[in-house]
C-alpha cells in the first residue's frame, strides 16, 4: 500500500514536472516571438529614425542655401539703393544750381 501511495506520488510529481516544463516551453516560445517582433519594430524604427534625420539634413542644407541667396540679394539690393541715392543726390544737386542761374 505504501509503495502504491508512494508510486502515486512520484507520477502526480512527475507529471507535475512535465506540466512545468511544458509551460516553460510555451513560455520561453512566447518570450522568443515577443523578442523577433520587438527587434523587426525596432529595426523599422531605426530605418524611419535614419530617413528623419537624412530629411532633416536635407532641409538644413535647403534653409542655408536660402539663407545664403537672401543675404546675397540683399547685399546686391543695398549696393544698387545706395547707387539710386547718389544719383538722386547728383540730380538734386544739378537741379539747383541749374534753378540758381540767371536766366537770360
């Protein structure tokens, strides 16, 4: 009786052990999917993060060279206003010595 018991024991315990075991298969198959899906999402958002920062670059580059054309047109506009100005200067200057003229 004793040895029947003892026998009923160590399969209850057996089959305990299988059933564990069981469970952790499906446990660690689980853990290796999560880990596949977690490496394929964060190789995308690597590749987004790369094409973000190659898009960002870009655009610096586009914002300087606009930056760069502005300050030349300024600078051709300034040089050319203060042409017009010593020609106004000179043509105010002719206008009054050529009021200042006897006529006759």
């Amino acid at each position: 009786m004793t040895t029947d018991l003892t026998t009923e024991i160590l399969k209850q315990i057996r089959d305990g052990i299988e059933t564990l075991n069981h469970r952790l298969d499906q446990t660690n198959s689980r853990l290796e999917e999560l880990r596949q899906d977690f490496n394929h999402r964060l190789d995308q958002t690597n590749s987004r993060l790369g094409r973000v920062e190659q898009g960002l670059n870009d655009l610096g580059k586009f914002m300087r060279r606009i930056a760069l054309d502005q300050a030349k047109h300024e600078r051709f506009h300034a040089h050319h206003v203060e042409r017009l100005e010593e020609d106004v200067t000179d043509l105010k200057v002719r206008v009054q010595r050529l009021e200042q003229r006897p006529v006759g």
